[in-house]
C-alpha cells in the first residue's frame, strides 16, 4: 500500500512539475503557486523553530505563560474588588456623574440602580488582600498574588472582547498573543505543540468561543494554538489505523515531505513550510499525547488537590493538571476557558456556583508549580474579557470596560500585592489603569521580549500585539 502511495505521489509532482513548467509568464506564477499552496505534506526532519528573537530583548523572567481565562466577565464585585460604598448606596440611583455618556451594553435608557456586592470579602494572608468569600482556595494563595484592580479594555461586548483580550485589536484575523510569543520565542518541546488551547464549561451562561481567539492571524499557520478536547480523544484522528506500523508511516510520510521540500524550493511559500512542520509534529504526537494525558502516574494526593475526580472527566480541575503537565514538557503557552461567568442574572448564586468550579484548581496550579520549583518561571494570569457593572440588572450585572480585576502569580511578578484601584463604587479605574495593551507588553517583557521590537510585516505595515500603545507595568515586577 505505501509503495502505491509513494508511486503515485511521485507521478503527481511529475506532472505537476510539468504543468508549472509548460506555461510562462503571470500564467505559470499563478498555476505554480496554486500547486504549492495545495501540495500537502511534511519534510522528515525539519529544524525546529526557535523564534525570531535571537538574542532576547531583556533578560528573562518567565520561560511559559499559563492563561486562565473566566470567559463570560466575571463580576469584579463579587470576585476581587471590594466596595464597600456600593454596599450603602444599594437600591439607590446610581450617581449621574459616574455614568454620564458613558457605553453600557444592555442597560441604555433603563434606571440605573445600585446593586451591593453579593458576597463578603476576607482579607487573607500576610499580605492582607481582600478577596471574595467565594474563593476559599484561591484565599489561601494570597500572598502569591499581584491582584490588579484597575483594568481596562475597549470592547463591550463578548467576542470582540474577547478578540480585544486575545489579539489587542477588536478586528478579527490579527494574531493572537500565544502566536505572537511561539514565533517570537519558539517552543521548548519538539513532540507537542508550543501553543495549546482547553476549554470546559459550567456556572453561568457558557459564552461561545470562536477558534480564532488563538488563530495565527497573518503570522504562518505553525503558530496557531492548537486546542485539545477535553473529553474522549484529545486531538481527533491522532492514532494509526489498524495495520500501519510505526516504520510504514515514516516512509509515507518521507515520501510526501520530499514533494512538499521540492515545492518549498521552487515556490518559497511559508504555508508549505508551516505544512512540513505541522505534519512532523502531528508524527510525533502520536507518541507524546497518550503519555501526556495518562495521569496514572500521578499520585492521590496531587489528583485530591486539584480537585480531579475522573480522568478525563472534562472539568476546569482536570484542564488545570494537564496544563501543568504540558508546562513540565515545554509547551510555551497554555490558555484555559472556563465559559461560565456570564451572569446577567442571579449574580450572587451564580458567582458562587462558578468559583466553586474553578477556585481550588486554580489554587492548586499555583501550589503544584510552585511546590516543583517552576512558578518563578511560569506566569499564570487568571481573568476574563471585561468586568461588570456597579448598577443592577435585575439580580445580575451588565458589561463593564472601565475597570474590572485579574489576578496574576509567579513569572517575575511581585506576589502579595494589590495594584491600581477603581472608585468608591468600582465602576471606573482611578489609580494606576491597567490597558489590555499594557498588560500585554507586561507579559512579554517577563518573556524576555521588548513588545515594540517583535513586530511582522504585512500588507506594507509592520504590526505588532500591542499596537501603537502598550506600557510595561514595571510597578508590578519583583
């Protein structure tokens, strides 16, 4: 069977090979360039990538990112900024002079009331933060915490917010910034992507999220975040079939890496090249993903921490070890959703019921890295796209852009502090705001990279994640 294949490959770039030769001028470049783009395959021994930024920017804080994302805007109300005056003011008119002119989603012509936090807050730790009741786990890391009162963003609704969050720009089809860190850095491990993406659900509405929230963008398609289902099978199709061994997919997979080289000589398209890669780690993953998620060798104890009850069960726990287990195997960025923070109402059950899913996780990650000598090189930035309104929506809260929460631990950031703060009814940033723009600069300055000097060009401009904005947050640095 593989020899037909191999035969058969080789008469077809043949005759490809004949097809581009026999036309000139623009006709030939066209009909060249159309067979190289639909030329499939993989070479046999790529070189890895190791990122366009050789030497790094500046030294180095953090070798990974791991990205926890509470998808759906969480309330900074209910979850890490207290307010106690919103408290006295609930059921009042919310204040003129806070919201004059000012964008909210779905709450235009309506009264605007004042809505009291719906949990108590507990100052925790050596440190003293103060955060919600409704994380008694997250509560216990403190003091390994920079929580960040003050952040903005630009977009309010979820997907361009999300977008926002993902790629600095509401404008879809712009790289995201794992991409942006795997093409500026390249990854440390060679048998899994350097860039994975995993999702679960539960708590609140589960706000959809589009697969190019971790897209490449114009960046070659070797870049894009890779997502791995949470359930059953993480990567679809993975294994061989019934009756191909280990050395008869190696030749097939030669052979075709052979044409696609002779492609890439003649036609220089980075898409091949992106092609060659993918399909050589795609071989070597069918090798590395069964050991990757078999937690048999993990004890009970580590399982009992981070609150995993079933193996593959799916759960924002489970995503939680596996991202530690990708970090310990040299996977640059790792982004978790959890899709239930949309509470638009019942805001005080539904806070609780979500943090209950993903509190002690989140706090176990945070233990688990640092009890194995890694969160001093690891970042973990726990947040969602935007916040939520001061005023009621009902029982719920609105979207909010003008100041919401994160919290982030470990990569060279100061643990045990609050920076920036929102006013007396946290609806806008008054001290110290944090732009989505800075806190991607922030990000990649711990990654050892300047963000205005990892730049791309396309379409005759040079691009970039952070745009023409973008400050590092130096005051939150150890």
């Amino acid at each position: 069977m593989e020899f037909f294949l191999e035969s058969t490959l080789v008469q077809l770039a043949a005759r490809r090979t004949f097809l581009s030769r026999a036309g000139y001028g623009v006709g030939s470049l066209a009909l060249a360039t159309l067979l190289g783009r639909n030329a499939a395959g993989a070479s046999s021994r790529p070189a890895a990538w190791s990122g366009v930024v050789q030497p790094l920017h500046v030294p180095p804080r953090a070798r990974r990112v791991i990205h926890l994302c509470m998808a759906g805007g969480p309330s900074q109300c209910e979850t890490l900024d207290h307010k106690p005056q919103l408290a006295k003011l609930h059921g009042q008119p919310m204040p003129a002079s806070y919201t004059a002119g000012q964008p909210i989603a779905q709450l235009q012509g309506q009264e605007l009331r004042c809505l009291a936090p719906q949990h108590a807050f507990v100052k925790c730790g050596d440190s003293g933060q103060e955060i919600s009741a409704i994380f008694p786990h997250i509560a216990r890391i403190a003091d390994d915490l920079c929580i960040v009162r003050s952040m903005q963003t630009e977009q309010i609704n979820h997907d361009p917010a999300h977008t926002y969050m993902n790629t600095g720009t509401s404008i879809s089809g712009r790289p995201s910034m794992g991409s942006w860190l795997l093409y500026g850095l390249g990854s440390e491990s060679d048998t899994l992507p350097g860039y994975v993406v995993l999702t679960s659900a539960g708590g609140g509405q589960s706000q959809p999220i589009a697969a190019r929230q971790w897209h490449s963008g114009f960046l070659p398609s070797q870049f894009q975040g890779v997502q791995f289902h949470a359930k059953g099978d993480p990567v679809l199709y993975l294994g061989r079939p019934k009756g191909v061994s280990d050395d008869r997919q190696r030749r097939v997979l030669d052979a075709v890496s052979a044409i696609n080289r002779a492609s890439d000589e003649r036609l220089h398209d980075p898409e091949i090249a992106a092609r060659i890669a993918q399909y050589e780690l795609a071989f070597r993953m069918q090798m590395s993903v069964p050991e990757l998620i078999d937690f048999s060798s993990e004890p009970q104890h580590i399982l009992d921490a981070y609150g995993v009850k079933q193996i593959g069960e799916g759960t924002f726990a489970s995503n939680c070890l596996l991202a530690r287990r990708l970090a310990e195997r040299g996977v640059r960025f790792v982004q978790l959703y959890h899709r239930g923070w949309d509470h638009h109402g019942g805001v005080k059950q539904g806070t609780a019921t979500t943090a209950k899913l993903v509190d002690q996780a989140s706090a176990a990650l945070v233990n688990d890295l640092k009890q194995r000598g890694m969160l001093d090189d690891t970042l973990v930035v726990w947040g969602g796209e935007f916040g939520r309104t001061p005023m009621a929506q009902g029982d719920g809260r609105d979207h909010h852009i003008r100041g919401f929460s994160l919290w982030m631990a470990g990569g060279g950031i100061k643990p045990g502090i609050t920076y920036g703060a929102t006013d007396e009814l946290g609806y806008s940033a008054v001290e110290n705001p944090v732009h989505v723009h800075d806190l991607h600069a922030t990000l990649l300055h711990v990654m050892g990279i300047d963000h205005r000097k990892l730049t791309y060009r396309f379409q005759g401009r040079d691009f970039r994640l952070t745009d023409e904005a973008g400050r590092v947050v130096k005051e939150i640095l150890a």
